[in-house]
C-alpha cells in the first residue's frame, strides 16, 4: 500500500483554512461564523496530525485532541451566547451585536 505524501494533507489544509477565514470575514451570521471557525480550527487539526505522521511521534495527535476540546468548550459557549442575544433582540445578526456595550 502507497503511502499519500503529506504535502496533500497540508494543501488540503490550507485550502480549510482559507475557506473558513474568508466565512469568518464575510458573513454575517453568527452561527455561520462559528462553522467557520470550526474548519479553521479541523485545518489545524489536520496539520497536527500531517507533522505527527511526519515526525513519527504522537504529539500532533495530543494536541489536535486537546484542540478539539477547547473547541467544543467554545461552541458550548458561543451557542449560549447567541441563543440570549436571539432571546432578548429576536434578531442575531453581527453588526447589531455592538449595541449591546455598556
């Protein structure tokens, strides 16, 4: 079995990460926002895991599951969020979001 060269993992990568660096410039629904910043965070992820395969070690492994920790964290918090903005203004989009300073 021939093993995939791991340059088409860190394209693959990259091509996530740019994907969801321009949903998080460009939307404006939060909830869009947060899928994107998950991809973002899975393209780190994946490059973790090219450089463990690499390097033969596991350490890209451990992190990519702690990277997958906080990000569960965060959604669990951000969707918290978003759920009282949409509660209180019935309307969650990211420009009116600053309104609610002070």
């Amino acid at each position: 079995m021939e093993r995939i060269p791991d340059f088409y993992y860190l394209g693959l990568s990259a091509v996530l990460f740019t994907i969801g660096t321009v949903g998080v410039l460009t939307r404006k629904n939060p909830i869009v926002i947060f899928m994107c910043i998950e991809l973002m965070l899975n393209a780190a992820n994946l490059t973790f895991i090219a450089f463990s395969r690499t390097q033969g070690i596991y350490d890209g492994q451990i992190f990519a599951f702690f990277v997958m920790t906080v990000a569960a964290a965060e959604v669990a918090v951000g969707l918290g969020i978003i759920v009282s903005i949409f509660r209180e203004r019935h309307n969650i989009d990211v420009d009116e979001v600053s309104l609610l300073k002070g």
